[in-house]
C-alpha cells in the first residue's frame, strides 16, 4: 500500500466513524523486579477484535501489552496488560462491510491514548520513572497491516 492511499484510507475512516465511548476492561500489572533502579525500555504488542453490530454501533476490543525491560540485561522488569473496549458508530449510512473496516482502520488510534496515559500514570504510582510510551505513525501502521494481510492471504492460498 502507497503512504498516499494508506492517509486517504485513514481520513476517510476518520471522518466516517466516531468514537463514542472508551473503557477499561481489563488491567494485570506483574512486576517482576522488586526494586526497579536501571533504566528500562517498552515492548508494545496490540492485538484487537471487532464485535458485530448493535443499534448501529460496533464494539472494538484493544488489547495491548508492555513489557519493560532492563536496558543493561533485558530482564522483564513490568509487564501491563490492558483491553480498551471502543464503542463506533456510524457518523452516516454505511454498509456493514464497510464499517467494519473503518473500525479496523481507527481501533488502534483511537485507544492507544487511552492506554499510554493509563501506563505513565500507574507507573508513576509505583514509585519509578513514568513509562512514557512512544507515538505511533498510523500511516506507516496501515501499510505494514496491508503488508501482513497480503503476506496472510497468500500463505492461506498456498494451503
């Protein structure tokens, strides 16, 4: 997928769908390491599902995953788990299809915030450096999503 068509992808599913509602649905904090005093660096790892449609609107589920590790040894330090639940809706008629896809195209955009403040503000309780996630190029996200549909697809084709 070209940057081009990968940005008219995202403003059109942007401007055709609209975050109602998030919510915390789940939290698992385990830290591994007592006293945390080295300086860390994340792993994210996002995963979502989308539900059907409900009353013209779709739920969305993000799961995210941050591992902190010690940047001297890579040992796990804290791990945090969140699921954000996202509740879409139409801000027009559109087809179900089509509005599935632009829950796809906006889950991670739109609650990814959501959990970077949740995951600085609950590191700071724990007594250590706030964990500052990084910003994400969506853009460049749509296009390696396209990528690894592509590559998905036609590893299945060749079964």
């Amino acid at each position: 997928m070209e940057i081009s068509k990968a940005y008219e992808e995202y403003v059109i599913s942007k401007t055709m769908i609209q975050l109602e509602r998030a919510s915390l649905e789940e939290l698992k904090i385990t830290k591994n390491i007592e006293e945390i005093t080295m300086p860390l660096h994340s792993e994210l790892t996002f995963s979502f599902r989308i539900n059907g449609i409900v009353n013209n609107k779709i739920d969305a589920f993000l799961k995210t995953v941050v591992e902190c590790k010690n940047t001297w040894d890579g040992e796990s330090a804290i791990e945090i788990e969140t699921v954000y639940r996202g509740t879409f809706l139409a801000k027009e008629e559109i087809g179900i299809d089509e509005f599935n896809h632009f829950v796809e195209v906006q889950t991670v955009p739109q609650l990814v915030p959501y959990v970077r403040a949740l995951v600085a503000s609950l590191s700071a309780q724990m007594n250590i450096d706030p964990i500052i996630l990084p910003t994400m190029d969506i853009i460049q996200s749509l296009i390696q999503n396209a990528k690894s549909n592509e590559s998905v697809g036609q590893d299945e084709s060749n079964n």
